[in-house]
C-alpha cells in the first residue's frame, strides 16, 4: 500500500471543504451543479457511461445531452479551479508568514 503523505490530506480536505462553500456562496456554481444532477437523473444511460464506464449506444438526444453535460462539467471546473488557485495562493502566503519570509507592520 502506498504511504500518504499528511499535507496531501489536508490538501484534499482543503479542496473539498472551499467546493462546499463555492456551493453554498454561489449561485451560478450551485446552479451548473443543479443542472448537472438533472441531467444525470433524467439520462441514466450518461451517468452510466461517465461513472461505471459502461459502454452503451445512445440516441441523438442522449448524444446532445452528453454535450451539454460536458459543457456544464467544464463551467464547473473553471470554478473549482479558481478556488483552488486562490487556496494555494492564501496557503504559501501563510506559510512564508509561518517561515519569517513575510513580516506584518
């Protein structure tokens, strides 16, 4: 079994607690999650294929819907990727504070 490291934890920690409040502050966020989840529920076939990568044919509607669906799941990462960003951002501000590289006045 391979050893996890402690900071990787806390990393992913850090990255799904700042996607839970990106869901609860943001309303265009919590709506591409909402359309996200419709999609899936209405289409079984799509949740199939990305998730218990099944192989199916789909019919043209699925085809669109499939689509669409990566459109959404891409405006979400854009999101989640700013967040992170400004995560790490505040971290190595922290922690260059933390090692006497940055002084407060």
């Amino acid at each position: 079994m391979e050893e996890v490291r402690l900071y990787e934890m806390y990393l992913t920690e850090a990255i799904e607690e700042r996607k839970t409040d990106l869901l609860n502050r943001n309303n265009e966020y919590k709506k591409l999650r909402k359309k996200l989840d419709e999609i899936f529920n209405e289409y079984p076939n799509l949740q199939y294929i990305l998730e218990e990568n099944e192989r199916l044919i789909l019919n043209e509607t699925e085809c669109k819907m499939l689509q669409k669906l990566i459109t959404i799941h891409m405006d979400i990462r854009d999101f989640e990727e700013k967040e992170i960003f400004l995560l790490g951002g505040k971290e190595m501000f922290l922690y260059l504070k933390d090692v006497g590289l940055i002084k407060e006045k």
